[in-house]
C-alpha cells in the first residue's frame, strides 16, 4: 500500500479503521461495566448475606421466646387442671351417595 492508491481505496480503509476502533471503544467500556456491575454484585450479595444472617438468628430468638411461652400456657393449663382443648372436627359428615 502506498500514497498511489485510489480515493475510493483510502476511503474505504478509513471506513475500516473506524469501525474497527469503534468496536475496540464498545469492548473495552462494556468491559469497565461489567467489572463495575460484577464489584456492585459482590457488595449486594455481602450485604444480603449478612441480613439474612441477621433475620435467622432474630427469628430464632423469637421462636425460642414462643417456645417458652407455649411451654408456660401448657404448664399452667396443666396446674388449673383445664382438659387439652380437642382439634376442631366438621360436625358433618361427608354426604351420602343420595345426597349427590
């Protein structure tokens, strides 16, 4: 190639140049996006992981705390001397084969 070549040519390889740099531009700030996201992604999950650590121990405490008072109305039912209430049962039966 030389300075001998064509308008045409030389527009042409121009034309190439620039959307081979405009391809190169797109990679490489495609490229610092995705670090960024991917540095944003790991601070998120972090960040969720530590809460989710910090609700199961709350709940744990709470259900400890439920425990606790489930056991208390279960030993002072006991020390009134109050029966063990029955689970609720449909007072009607399933329907006949005349009924359907």
């Amino acid at each position: 190639m030389g300075l001998n070549m064509s308008y045409t040519s030389k527009a042409i390889l121009f034309a190439v140049l620039v959307v081979i740099g405009v391809v190169f531009l797109a990679v490489g700030l495609h490229s610092g996006e995705k670090a960024e996201e991917d540095k944003l992604d790991k601070e998120y999950k972090e960040a969720f992981d530590e809460f989710a650590k910090k609700e199961k121990a709350f709940n744990k405490r709470r259900k400890k705390r439920l425990d606790k008072f489930m056991e208390a109305q279960e030993e002072e039912r006991k020390r009134k001397g109050i029966p063990k209430k029955e689970k609720d049962v449909c007072p009607w039966g399933p329907p006949s084969e005349d009924q359907v």
